[in-house]
C-alpha cells in the first residue's frame, strides 16, 4: 500500500472507523476522508439527549476532529467537502469544496462509500415549513434547541426508536408531545404485543399516541403554529414537528457511479464490504445487509455493524493489498440487536421477530412470553421484565427475543444475542451459567426460564396454546390462580380451578375437549399442565399467563 | 415409576428443585423431601441482606414453604428430619426425627442426597464462644441480627465473596469492620491484581483489611468481647465474630454409604448426578463438578449450576425409569460464573482465573486488561469497567474474564459466560453485537473492545508485554500521554513521548531493544504499538496502561 491512496466518503461510524482503522493496519497509505458536512466523527445516537439536555455541551457529541484525525492517525480530513461523482474508470472522485463552491478531482486506489441515509422527507403540502424539523446532524438538533426555547408543544411523526426518543426528550423539556404512527404499534421492530408495554409506558408519561394514522398535510396557524391535519382528518396543532419516519440510504453517489444496488435500495457489498466495483467499499447505513437469522437482505441501519463493517472494509483493502492472508475478515451479517430507553422503560430486542420470521416464510416456530423478575423477589426492589423467546420448535434453535421493563433488560438480550450468533439452542439458554446473587439475578436466571419453558416445548413436556385461538368454542379455558386473583378479573371464558386443588378436582375438567390453562404469568399453569398431561387430559398452556393475555388484549 | 417413592435429602436450591421438577415428569411417584433444619427451600443467599436488614422480614426467605411443597406438588416434606444413614442394600435410610428424638428406616427406590456444605470451623482456642457465628442457615442470620443489637464492632474472618458480603452488610448497620484473610488478596477466585479492585473498595468504605494473616486464637475479654490473637500477633478486639472461611462438602451420609468421593472431598458423580450407586443420586454443593475450561474436577458451591443439578437427577431418575430416552439431560459442568456486590462496586467473572489456568498447566494463555466505560463517555454518569479477559494466543478461545465496576459489570460477564458456553473465540467477542443506544453501552461495546484487543493479539498485529517484566533491564518504557498527564504520575522507568508527537520523533527511540508502550487505558499505546511496529521497531504493548499498572503496583 506504500503510497497509495485511500479514500473515505462520509465521516460518522462506518467511515471514521474504517479510516483509523486503515491507519493502523498501514503507516505508508495515504488516507483522505471527506465529509460534506461540518462535522466528522459525531455522536448521532447522542442527538435526542442533546435536544432533552440529557448532554448539555454540544461539544460533547464531537468524538474525534479533524485535528486529532491529523495528529494521530495522520488523516486528513475535509469537511464541507461533497463528494458529487466518481469516475470510476480514471479512479477520481469529485469534490466540491463547500467554501468556496469550486470542484476538483481527487484520484483514489481504493475508495470507501460511508454515506449513511437520510431521513425520510415525504411530499405533503406543508412539510418545508420552517418549524418543521428533522434530526440526523449537530446543526439539525441546535435548531431544535433553540425551537423549545418558544414551543410548547410537539408533533413526532414516526413511533420507531428515534421517534420515541425525541418524544420523551421533548417531553423532559417540558413540552406536550403527541405522537402519530403509520402503522398499528409502536415501535415497528418489535412484535405488536410487546410494543403495547411501550405504548402504554408513554401514555402513563402523558404522551399521547396515535397509531394507524399519518400525516396528510402541514399548514401554518397564526404566526408560528403547525396545524397537521391528519388522513383521518383529525387536526393536530403544535409549535414544532419532528420528523422520524426513518430513513433511507443515500445512494446518490452509488447510482451516479452505476454501481449494483440491492432490491431495498441500497448498495450490495460482498462479505469484505467491496461492492460491484472491485476498487469500491461501501460500510454503514448505505448498505444492504444479511439478517443472520432469516438469510434475507434488508436495510438495518444500526451504529454496532457499522463499526464493524468499517473495520472489515479496512482490512480487506490494506491486507489485501499487502497479499496477507491472515485470518481474512468477513462480515457475518446482522441480527438485529437494539435498544430503546423510554423514560423508566428499556425496550430491547435481537434476532427476528416473529411478523419477520412469518414474512420470511418461517413455519414452525414457536414462541414462549414470560415475565420473571429482574432480580430475585425476596430482595427489594424486583422489576417484572416482560419476554418473549421466538424459537425453532424442532430443533430449538433460538430466532429472536424480545425485552421490556424497568431493570436487566439489556442484559438478557445481550446474552441470547451471543446465543444466536453462536446458534445455540433453548438448550443452551436453560443450561447457561450466568451472574446470581440476590441483588443481581436469580439462581434461575429469566434467561434460564425462557429457555427452560421452551426447552420444555421442544422436549415435548409441554404444548403451548396459541393466544390468537383462545376464542375456540372446542377449547375450556381454565384459570388455575386463586379465586380472589380470579375475582380481580379473568378471561370471560375461563373457568376457575386453583392449582392447589387441581388434584381433587379432576372431575371437574372435560376429557373430551382441550383444556388450555392460564396463570398469572405462566407458571402455575405448567405446573397445572404437567399434573393434568399425566392424568390423561388433552392439556396446552397459554404462555405468560394474564399479563400477556391483557397486552394482546389491549393491543 | 407409578408406585415407586422418592426420597431427597436435603431440601434448599438442588434437592428442592429435584423434587419439584420429578413431581411435573412423574404425577404418580411418591415424593419425600427430608431436611434436619427447620426450613427448606429457603433463600441461604439472602442471608447477609437479613442481616444488613436491607430484607426486613424473615418470611421473605421461605422461598416455599412444606405446605406449597404438599398443596402444589404433593411432595411430603420432613423438617427437622435427619438421615442419619443409608442401607444401599435394602434401599432403605434411617431418619432421626428431631421433635420425638426417635429414628424410623424409610424405605426408597431413588435416592437424592443433597446435603449442601457446611461452614469451615476450624479447631482454634476459643472457637465455640457464643459471640462467635457463622451464616448458613436462617437461625444462624436471626443469632447474627441479634447480637448487633448490642455489637459496636465486628471480625469477619475470610475475605472470599461471603466475607465480603457480610463485611459490607455488617458496616451497613454501623459496626465497624476487620476482615481478616489467610491470602494475599481478597476474592480468592479472582486473580490478585483484579481482586485490589475491590480491596481499596472496601477501604474507601471504612473497612479494615488484614491480608496474609489468619486468626490462631479467640479470647473472652470482658463480659462479651472477643479478642482474636492474629498468626502474626496482631490483636483485634470486637464484639462479634463472623466465621466465613468458606465451606466443606457435608459428606457424612455420604461416607457413612460408602458412595465413592472425589479427590476434593465431594462425592464424586456421572453427568447425569448419579453416584457409584446406581439408585443413589447427589446434587448441588455436595459434589465434585468438572470446570468446562480446564477440565479438571473440583469444589465449586454455586446456586445457578446447583438447581441445574437437581433438574438433571430428576429427569434421570423419571425418564429412565419410563424407558423414555428423549434428549437426555447431561450436566455440562461449571464454568464459575459468579458476581458479588461490593457497596456501589460489582465484582464478576466467569471461566478460569489466570492462577487457575495457571494450576492446570495451561500454556499460550494471553490476557489483555482494559478499562471502558459501561456507556458512552459523552452520555453523563459513565463509570469504568476494569475488565480483565484470558484467551488461548493461538486459537484465541475464550477461557475467562473478571470485570469490576460500578455499572454494567454483570451483563459483561454474563455474555463473555455465554461465549464460553459455546466455546466461542475472542472473534466472537469482537464480533458480538450487543444493545446500543448512548445510555446502555457503546457502538464498541466493553465485550467487542475486549474481543478486538485479544483478536489483534492472536493475529498478530500487536503484541503483548508482561506487567510482570516491567523492570526488565533490556526494555524502554515509552509512555505516550500528554506531558501533563505524565507529569501527574507515571512509571519510573518510563519516558515520555506522547502519542500525537511520535510520527516526528522516532529518532528518539532505540532501534536495539523492546519498546513496552503505555498509556491511561492502553488506546493510545495501542495506536502507537502499530505506528511502530510498521516502522520496523520491537514493539510491545502494556494492556490496560496506568490503570492496570497502578494495581499491579499496589497489590
């Protein structure tokens, strides 16, 4: 690489990291990264905390300068500087210097596209009034900033992860947040059952959701107010809007140069990163990835890949340059881990959800809710943590998993994330080792439960009844808890037989049709379902008991 | 098994998860459950919070009660019942009822033994004086919270996690506290430079360590107070004493069948918890367990692998009793997975110790130490994780990990845990992707960062140097932080040349011998290692840079 140049286009995450990382494998190339923003190196995830001033200094956001890029890693970097073609034949690119408005070309041997996405912008009348904001860069949350300083009200359009982290920012800055979502939950990664805790997480904070509902147009009312008028034709008035409808991967640079983009639209790399163009990488939101767990090619725009696709792009371009073979990487693909922090909430996820494992053809998995305390519940202080575990019912191959509550959450995903990257099985979650003292996790660990009920699934000791048929005229459903929790409140067509009776009543139960057994999270009625299996019942449980049935119920 | 009667011995954590789990696969044995305490299924880990009143009630930590055991499960349960001998023979065990004095025979088809352990007393002058306790039982913790009503002052003997617990939860109820360890460091398990960690912990909160010291003898001074007379004649005076020394497999039983033991003293079994006798069972802290990284057998008390243990005799009893063969359930071993709560400090590990990969005769184990925070730095409140992580230097599997910190430690060590499970490598770890959003971790999480030092090692684009050599003759320490930082503090024999000066100053260092480059954390060393490395000098790294040093030093 002695002498050769490397080129990088886009300076967040995926090209600040591959450039560093060049650096490190090669002292001789030389590395010029270019950035047609302000900025490199920024903290994007930490924007919605600046606009709550959660972080109070801007400058906290900016991890690494162009100054310490130069001093340390000898890179140099350019801001305000597009990159508006590649020549991919003379190997230049285009550059136009943001200062001066003037083009020059550069020449590259290798050339690195990291030029993220961009926020979804839909065509609605309205959408370029200036109180209308989005938030992808520093300057774009300094005008948010500075907006609260006059609003006090807020309209978030899109209920995903950012969406929701700007509304409880907004929301800590004192304003009145109403939020609308396109689709019918929260959270749209999430399985609709587990974005109801969310849902109503928010609404306890005094955020107000309007699911199934999008924007139709925006108008100006008075001198500075936002009236949204809705497509249901309700009318939303606020001071500001903030969009969060997603994001698509900005590809203008790609489709100029002509190379191969994917079905989703963004560009197609193989498992170097290098795209259809052997000279060109491409790393971070542009991407099209591989979900580890469907197989399918999707857009998954998250900050950990990113990293790690910048690195990958590096290594493949240095080592291979220096004909060094050593334990070539490869990028696996994603799994999709994420987290969500909403007020008091964490809400995480990894792996697939069920609706993508159905959209992607999957038959035979099975899926198990439960509801274990973060920590053991004689020490003070247990916060329930609500999961479901999406799992092969064959081979127990774990697929997905999904958390909310309040403490540990995004410690057990984390964990059955190692688990899927390693294709483990129920078996491996019910058989793992993990932290306990009183204070930290049980001795049974909710990552143990979730594989021992499914393990149990798996084994066949147990057969789980399905919460969308629960209405089935062939079907008596039994509520094994205690008469007074019964008299609380229970499913109309549960009859009520406490377990610790169930042994004497056995003659109350129908042979002839299924008894499905409902606890209040699941337990009780396996402990039900195994006593009855054995006496010769046809026996299902209804996975997570009552505090499942009543977020399907709800949702 | 239809008429066939089970008998356990011993009813907390094993022998009551066996019994409970042989009820839901065998509705029609008969089940008895004997203890020669008063409880069973009681929560023993909860005990040191009982004490430190951080759990209030008493009736907390009856996890279950005889009554659930007969209700829920139809298990008889016998307390205060003692098996004071097995006939293998005549399959049949001789009980001593605690409340008549009288002893009956019962007869079994299998047996469980799940004796527990008892606490290590050892024969000292002065041993048996009422104001000495020890913390197994609730009786024990009920003696222990009475004599604070009185105490100023306590000793805790043994500075393992146990000791560690009560120290804190002792000083919690405003005793001053020694605690007097036969070691060199506190928390035997860890390794001696990670186990300062905690030390300078407890004495930030007051507590009094004596290390390499054992007590010979207890004296009543006064009324009520105990002087203990130290090994090395240190006299310290308190008003109660706390034996946690550790603890011995409770084998009576055991020897008194003959059952075969393993070397340690435990009773040796199968992986499936059978013992030399093929109607015998034994489970939890009774047995000899093999550790998954080393191989070799041991003691190794734990709660988690305990209840795995007696889920396991029990599918081993029921299913081969049914002629039922699917999916047999091994014991897969222990890999230590343990956490303690230190005040605000979380001290974890998982897998082997260096000292104990040490014993085993392990060669090629590499270790790097590193110091991330347990989120982003620019999102307030970021504490450090000391983290220490052990890998195979070719292969680069993972064979253990110990971290310590204020947040965030357990789940760290609870992914690392599940990649040993899967005998992942550290690619693995770099690779792993894991929850991200500013307030829960980092694009570069702790485990990547700890993955991706140990991957660059074991492909070679960094070495490292041992903290053991330091004072090698034919080395130069460089250390590359700011003169300011340097100046602060720094390694005697280092120079200083910082890291974003080093391009223009290479003729400052020698091309003859070893470079072992520091830093604070070792990032920048590490950036440094590479610049070097690629400009033909010997170069080596310094994991975990002043930080890790300072331990090392002071340990």
């Amino acid at each position: 690489m002695e002498g050769q140049r490397l080129i990088v286009v886009g300076g967040v995450a995926g090209g600040a990291s591959c450039a560093a990382r060049a650096r490190r494998l090669c002292e001789k190339c030389e590395i010029l990264l270019f950035d047609r923003g302000p900025y490199v190196s920024f903290a994007n995830c930490g924007l919605p905390y600046y606009v709550g001033n959660v972080i109070v200094e801007e400058r906290k956001l900016l991890v690494a300068t162009p100054h310490l890029f130069k001093e340390r890693f000898n890179i140099e970097v350019r801001t305000k500087s597009e990159v508006t073609a590649i020549d991919r034949e003379k190997k230049v690119v285009y550059v136009k210097d943001g200062r001066t408005g003037e083009t020059y070309t550069q020449a590259y041997d290798s050339l690195v596209l990291s030029t993220g996405a961009q926020a979804v912008r839909p065509p609605l009348p309205g959408i370029d009034l200036p109180q209308i904001f989005e938030l992808r860069t520093i300057p774009d949350s300094r005008k948010i900033r500075e907006a609260i300083g006059y609003a006090s009200s807020a309209l978030v359009v899109g209920g995903g992860f950012i969406g929701l982290e700007m509304a409880e920012n907004l929301a800590r800055r004192g304003l009145s947040v109403n939020v609308v979502e396109l689709s019918s939950q929260v959270l749209p990664p999430l399985d609709p059952e587990m974005a109801t805790f969310a849902a109503e997480h928010l609404k306890s904070h005094g955020i107000r959701l309007v699911l199934n509902n999008g924007v139709a147009r925006f108008d100006l009312e008075g001198n500075n107010r936002i009236l949204a008028t809705l497509n249901s034709g309700e009318q939303i008035q606020s001071d500001i809007v903030v969009l969060a409808i997603g994001v698509r991967p900005e590809t203008t640079l790609a489709r100029q140069a002509d190379l191969r983009l994917g079905r989703h639209g963004g560009i197609q790399v193989d498992d170097s990163m290098r795209t259809s163009d052997q000279n060109i990488w491409a790393v971070g939101d542009v991407i099209e990835v591989r979900d580890i767990v469907t197989g399918e090619w999707e857009l998954m725009p998250l900050a950990g890949p990113a990293n790690r696709q910048g690195r990958i792009a590096a290594e493949s371009i240095i080592r291979c340059h220096q004909g060094r073979e050593a334990r070539p990487q490869t990028f696996r693909g994603v799994q999709g881990t994420a987290v969500c922090g909403i007020f008091d909430l964490t809400v995480a996820m990894t792996g697939a959800s069920e609706k993508k494992l159905k959209r992607a053809g999957f038959k035979n998995v099975e899926k198990v809710y439960l509801h274990p305390g973060h920590h053991v519940a004689y020490y003070p202080g247990a916060k329930s943590i609500h999961m479901k575990l999406l799992f092969d019912a064959s081979s127990g191959r774990v697929l997905g998993a999904q958390a909310i509550g309040e403490a540990g959450v995004e410690r057990r995903i984390d964990v059955i994330s190692m688990a899927i990257q390693n294709n483990a099985t129920v078996f491996e979650l019910e058989e793992a080792e993990l932290c306990y003292a009183p204070q930290f996790g049980a001795a049974k660990d909710p990552v143990n439960v979730a594989g021992m009920i499914a393990a149990n699934c798996v084994r066949g000791d147990l057969e789980l009844a399905d919460w969308n048929d629960v209405d089935r005229a062939d079907v008596q459903v039994v509520d094994v808890r205690t008469p007074a929790e019964y008299d609380k409140g229970h499913m109309p067509q549960a009859v009520n037989i406490p377990i610790d009776e169930m042994r004497d009543r056995l003659d109350e139960l129908p042979a002839d049709k299924e008894i499905w057994l409902v606890c209040e999270v699941g337990q009780r009625a396996y402990y039900a379902t195994r006593l009855l299996l054995q006496s010769g019942f046809q026996v299902k449980n209804l996975s997570g008991g009552m505090r499942t049935y009543s977020t399907i119920h709800n949702r």
